[in-house]
C-alpha cells in the first residue's frame, strides 16, 4: 500500500475527525473508501462508453448494406461543386 500526504485546512480536518469517530473509522480509511470509490466510478463510466460505441457499431451494421466492390472517394471537382449549389 502507498502512503499519501494530504494538506488541508483545520476545520475541515477537524468535521473529518468527528464524522470519522461516528462511522467508527479513520480519516484514512474514509479518504481510502472516497479515491477507490471514485476510481470505480471512472472504470464503471468506461465500461458503459465501450458497450455504447459497441452497440453503436451493431446498429450500423445492421443498417449497412453490403458491397461487392469498394467505395470510390470524391474527386476535388466533385466536393467543390457541392459546396457551389
């Protein structure tokens, strides 16, 4: 386990204290509790990013067409005419 120094203001250390004797922890343990929590959070927020893009791609696929041969990229006479109309 690492070891960590934090800087903080007395009154804000002392309602630590306090709110740490009621829960019958530590201000260690509560600030330990607080990080993991929020370490958890990011990896839960990743995980549904992955699973959205993934469905994404499913839906485009199911959209997509198939193509036997393949896509021919527009030719500069081609986008400079789109953006004349």
């Amino acid at each position: 386990m690492k070891n960590i120094t934090l800087k903080i203001d007395a009154e804000t250390y002392r309602k630590a204290r306090i709110r740490a004797a009621q829960e019958g922890t530590s201000v260690s343990a509560m600030v330990r509790k607080f990080l993991i929590a929020q370490a958890d959070e990011d990896d839960g927020r990743q995980a549904r990013r992955v699973a959205a893009l993934e469905e994404l791609y499913r839906l485009a696929e199911a959209r997509g067409q198939a193509r036997t041969e393949p896509l021919k990229p527009f030719t500069r006479n081609e986008i400079y005419a789109e953006r004349l109309r």
